[in-house]
C-alpha cells in the first residue's frame, strides 16, 4: 500500500453504549471515548492487513505518546453511534489518528479527538519500521 493510500482511508466502528459505560443519567463516561477510539483505530489496522498482534509479532509496538478530546455533547445509553478514525500523519517512527465520534439517528458530532503513537520495539526503544509493520511502501 502507499503511504496517500493509509491517509485516505477512513475506518469506521459502531456501538451502542453499554449500560456499565453509562452514568445514571445515561450518559457515557468521559474515558470511555479513548477506548472508542482504540477500537477504530484497532478497525483501521485489520483494513490495511494488520493487526496489533501481528505487528507485535514482528517486534513493533504502537504505544500511546498523547490523546486529546473535544467533547461537544453527550453520547446516551443505547444510542447507535459511529467512530470514524483516519490517520492524519504517518513516519516511520509515529502515526497520528484522528476520530470523530457521532450519534447515527441525529448525524450529530459528539466528539472529536487524536491520538499519536510512537512505533517502538519491545523494549520502548523508537524503531524506523513503521512503514515496513504497516506494509507501506516507501
């Protein structure tokens, strides 16, 4: 795959908040959004022919550097709801994510975020094998 290939692709994961992610009130609990992302971001690597195992596999590990959301409004219990996760940059030592979370009945925007990754060996020492762990051609 080329690199123009990984940037253009869109990724999406749907759920329906669990009653446990929820506060009494409904409404789903602010971190849950970063395991949301995890699993986009989980959906983008199966559709580029990876995984997190296959990459550790070959002795490449993504792990998190920084995160950040902006929250716009509540994502509710039971609601159906889209991550779209796209990868704004790619090197061969990191990759940033970004996602939008959306609530699929209103198409409204709930949050938005980014998460940026480092590919280290498995020592968390920075490895220049992002490319050749994502099969990208350089």
């Amino acid at each position: 795959m080329r690199i123009e290939e990984a940037l253009d692709r869109k990724t999406e994961f749907f759920l329906r908040p669990r009653y446990a992610e929820t506060d009494q009130m409904g409404v789903v609990y602010y971190a849950n959004y970063l395991v949301w992302f995890e699993c986009a971001r989980t959906e983008w690597l199966r559709d580029v022919g990876m995984t997190y195992a296959g990459m550790e596999a070959q002795g490449v590990f993504l792990p998190a550097r920084r995160s950040e959301i902006t929250y716009h409004a509540s994502a509710l219990y039971d609601r159906e709801i889209v991550v779209e996760a796209t990868v704004r940059a790619l090197t061969p030592v990191r990759v940033e994510f970004v996602y939008r979370v959306v609530d699929r009945a209103e198409n409204k925007l709930l949050a938005e975020g980014v998460t940026v990754h480092a590919f280290t060996d498995a020592d968390g020492k920075l490895t220049r094998r992002g490319f050749e762990a994502l099969g990208i051609e350089k």
